[in-house]
C-alpha cells in the first residue's frame, strides 16, 4: 500500500488502527516539522516580535513559506494562497523528504495552471500558530521550552497581519489576489477590510463572513477530544520521557472533522453498509468500512501535525468575525473594495452556502453581482481541494475580469 496516497484518497484495503501502527511504527509525540528536518521547500522569513490581538508577544516570530514562480521587476504579479486550517506552505510538488504529502492544490498551482507559475508569482504561508515550521505551539519559547498551551490565542487578524510583514519582506507593494479556502477564506476577506489598499483582487472560498454558534459547538467538541487524551499532559507531552503523545485525542479530532468536511451523499455512496474483512455485521468482531476510513486519515494525520497548534488554530477559527469592532458584519462587508470572487459548494455542509451569500450579497465589487458562484460537488466543503476543474475556471475568471 503506498502511504503517501493523498488525504483526499481511500486505501484500497479497509485495515485497523493496529495494523497501520505495525505497518509505520508508532507515530511521534508531535507530528510538527522541527528545527533540524529536512527543509523540503520552505523559505523563511523572520518577521520580529508578535504581539496578538488577544494579548500575550511571541518574540522574533518566524514564518514558513513557499514560492512558486518568479516575481516580475514591477513587483505586481504576486498572489497570496492561504492555506486551511490543517494544510501548509506546500502548495505544489510531490511528497519528499520535509513535506510528507504532495502539494495540496497541486492541480491549480503550476505552469498553465489556473494560478500561472508562468505567469504569476504565487506565495503561500504556513500560518503563525501552525506546525509547518512557523512559530507556533511546538516552537521553543524564550525558556528554551515549547510554548505548548502557553502559546497566545490567535486570531485569523493575527494571521493576516502575520503575512503582511513577509509580504514587506518580499517587496511586494500590493496582492494581485489572496486567494484561499474554508479557513484560508477567513484571511482572504480580512485581507479586504485591514488592507483594501493592499490588494486588487479576493477569491473566498467555502468560507463565512463570521464562525456561528453551530460552528464553534462543533469545534469545541474537537478541542475536548484532544484535551481529554491523558497524554495531553496540560499540553506538556513534547518531552515525555517514553515519547508518547496525545495521538488518539488528536487522531479522534480529526476523525469529527472530517464528518463535516465531506457530504452524507459520498460517504453514504462509497462505503453504503460494507463490512470489513468478510466478517457477519452481526457479529461482534470486524467494523464498518467508513469507520476504517476515519481510522486510516486519523492515524494519518497524527504524523504530520501536533495537538497543541491543532487547538491554537481551531480557536482562531472560533474568533473570525469580520464584523467585529467595525460596526457589524454588513457594514464590514461593505468597506471591502477589492474585485472579488465568492464561491460555496453545494453540498457543504460545515460552511453552507447561505453563508457565502451573505458575504456576496454585500461586497461591492463582487464579480457576480448579489450571488455567490455555487460549484456542484459530492464532495462537501472538502470539494474546495478536490474539484480542480471547477475550482480552476472560477479563479480564471475572476483573474482575467
């Protein structure tokens, strides 16, 4: 089986959380990139004393990043890709040594792609609070210890202002776009209302104006989860002297996403009621093959991110209200003056196109007028990764209007 398939694949065999774990070992404490692996493609920019919206500095903060293409001699063919909440800088380009999946828009970044290398000089940033070589939770603090729970509440603005200051570094005046999905949506509409100036052109993504109360329950129900796991340690698991980590806490996390990031229809058309391993549903040994599926991507995922940044990170979700301080949601909407794209899909159901209405209804120079552009995908809210085509045209349009 070839462990370096895509998240957004299904192993072709339905096997325990036993099995895989003998197949790759036990996963680490952290699954956080650290200073001394592999670099991969990441670049970094030193971006000097953070202090967050919520209180509390980080010092000599640092962001990970990824280049793709070629910034012209006017500095005005730059385009910011914000990541979602569990992705990274690593755009595009296959999985090696530093980046353990391949390129998460692979099929819209590139030479002739939607997001033209040849053309553009595409950006993307691992976010502050991340763990993909960003300062974040599993970073040494001042003390020479991780931050762990210590890290301070991040919100999406702390994010963006974060990415602002590398843009300084890169001599980049103003975005040609910000483009991003579901939580890389959020950034995208706060790059609108903190730095109109700063950008000519906005694609959000199967993202909402404001994290609602449904939302944030679902969230919350994330963070127990991780923080029920006896290996959290309070958030103190980096040095534990057998390496254990919060992995079933967090690994359970990703499994509730994960519900939420695909449609009934899929998960009800791929896997129906199929049993695994031939054995009687009646029976009381084997399982279903859906409940397989999250075991693989959970088991997964816990080797390539940590439980601490996942927290940090979720909360920020939690905080996105663009309204906020500005008057409301529709007056803040209104204040954003860039030439904008507003796509949902269809079948979301953790960010619904009700919301993405809301953002396009009240955006003045939304290309589509008073209605967001809805993709029809089986997908759900994870169709913003999946359907390249869909996706594609959308930003080609909004970058040629």
């Amino acid at each position: 089986m070839d462990w370096q398939i895509s998240e957004d694949t299904v192993p072709s065999d339905f096997i325990t959380d036993a099995q895989i774990r003998s197949i790759l070992g036990k996963p680490p404490a952290t699954g956080a990139w650290r200073d001394g692996d592999p670099v991969g493609r990441r670049q970094f920019a030193h971006i000097g004393d953070v202090t967050f919206e919520g209180g509390g500095t980080v010092p000599d903060a640092r962001i990970a990043f990824e280049t793709f293409g070629t910034l012209n001699p006017a500095a005005d063919n730059a385009i910011l890709v914000a990541h979602a909440l569990t992705g990274d800088s690593h755009l595009a380009g296959d999985a090696e040594p530093g980046h353990p999946t391949a390129g998460w828009w692979g099929g819209i970044v590139g030479p002739g792609l939607a997001l033209d290398t040849d053309r553009y000089f595409v950006v993307a940033q691992n976010m502050l609070g991340s763990c993909q070589g960003s300062t974040g939770p599993a970073s040494l603090a001042p003390d020479g210890e991780e931050w762990g729970s210590r890290f301070p509440y991040t919100s999406i603005r702390d994010h963006v202002r974060a990415q602002e200051k590398v843009m300084q570094q890169l001599g980049i005046r103003c975005w040609a776009a910000v483009v991003g999905g579901s939580m890389g949506g959020m950034q995208v509409l706060e790059w609108g209302a903190i730095f109109p100036d700063r950008v000519e052109k906005l694609a959000m993504i199967a993202a909402p104006p404001v994290s609602s109360a449904d939302q944030i329950a679902l969230n919350s129900v994330q963070i127990e989860a991780i923080r029920a796991d006896p290996l959290f340690a309070h958030g103190g698991y980096y040095n534990r002297g057998d390496g254990e980590g919060p992995h079933s806490g967090l690994a359970l996390a990703r499994r509730m996403a994960l519900l939420n990031y695909r449609s009934p229809t899929e998960l009800n058309d791929r896997f129906e009621r199929s049993w695994q391993s031939g054995i009687s549903p009646l029976g009381q040994n084997g399982r279903f093959a859906v409940e397989s599926y999250l075991d693989f991507h959970g088991n997964k995922f816990t080797r390539r991110f940590d439980a601490n940044a996942y927290i940090t990170l979720v909360e920020a979700m939690n905080s996105h209200d663009v309204g906020r301080g500005r008057g409301g949601v529709l007056e803040a909407l209104r204040t954003v003056t860039a030439t904008s794209l507003v796509i949902g899909i269809d079948s979301d159901r953790l960010f619904p196109v009700e919301d993405q209405q809301v953002i396009a209804r009240h955006i003045p120079a939304n290309i589509d007028g008073d209605e967001a552009k809805v993709i029809s995908s089986r997908f759900g809210h994870d169709g913003f990764l999946i359907e390249d085509d869909l996706v594609s045209a959308e930003l080609r349009r909004l970058l040629a209007y």
